[in-house]
C-alpha cells in the first residue's frame, strides 16, 4: 500500500512539473531551462520506487540515473524531444525507469 500511495505522490509530482516547466520553458523561451530541477527530482523518485531501501543499492541508483540523464539512452532522447514541459519531464522519466530496473536486477542477482 505505500509503494501505491509514494507512486501516486510522484505522478501527481510529474504532472505538476509538466505544467510548471512548460511556463518556464515559454517564459524563458528556452527549451530545456537550467533553473528547472523538478525533472530529476522525479526521475529520481521513479527510481527509488523499485529498489531495496538499502544505502548501497540508493547510491548505485543514483549513479546510474544521472548516468542514463547525462548520456539519454534510446529513447530518452526521443523522449526529450516532446513539446514543452512533457519533453523536459519525459527524457528524465526514462532515466529513472533505467535505472530502477538496472538497480533491482542488480539487487536481486547479488
């Protein structure tokens, strides 16, 4: 029940990060705006979701999220191309998914 609770938070979260970015992004008229942080946060927090709540397993999947949101592996750059808030949120989404799974498969094989 907490996982479905957190993972309502974090949609909520990104959907109020597509909004806001998207206003940023036209004020700034600039595609991807440095100020713009709640991206990773949420990126971050998909993450989280699917690893032990363990330090170890916390630093590798933080790790390889800003990894995967450095290098934008396919199709997290095809994600990042959307328009507006949903490119700026999307590409970091993905990452999260990366390495969320990357993560777990790690923990469970280890």
């Amino acid at each position: 029940m907490e996982l479905f609770r957190l993972s309502l938070i974090v949609i909520v979260i990104f959907l109020v990060g597509v909004i806001v970015s998207t206003i940023v992004s036209n004020e700034e008229r600039n595609s991807d705006p440095s100020k713009v942080v709640i991206d990773e946060w949420v990126g971050m927090w998909i993450a989280l979701l699917m690893i032990p709540n363990e330090w170890l397993w916390l630093g590798i999947a933080f790790i390889l999220f800003r990894i995967f949101d450095i290098v934008k592996v396919y199709p997290a750059n095809r994600f990042e191309r959307l328009p507006g808030g949903w490119g700026i949120m999307m590409d970091d989404v993905v990452a999260g998914l990366y390495a969320g799974v990357i993560t777990q498969a790690a923990a469970l094989f280890l």
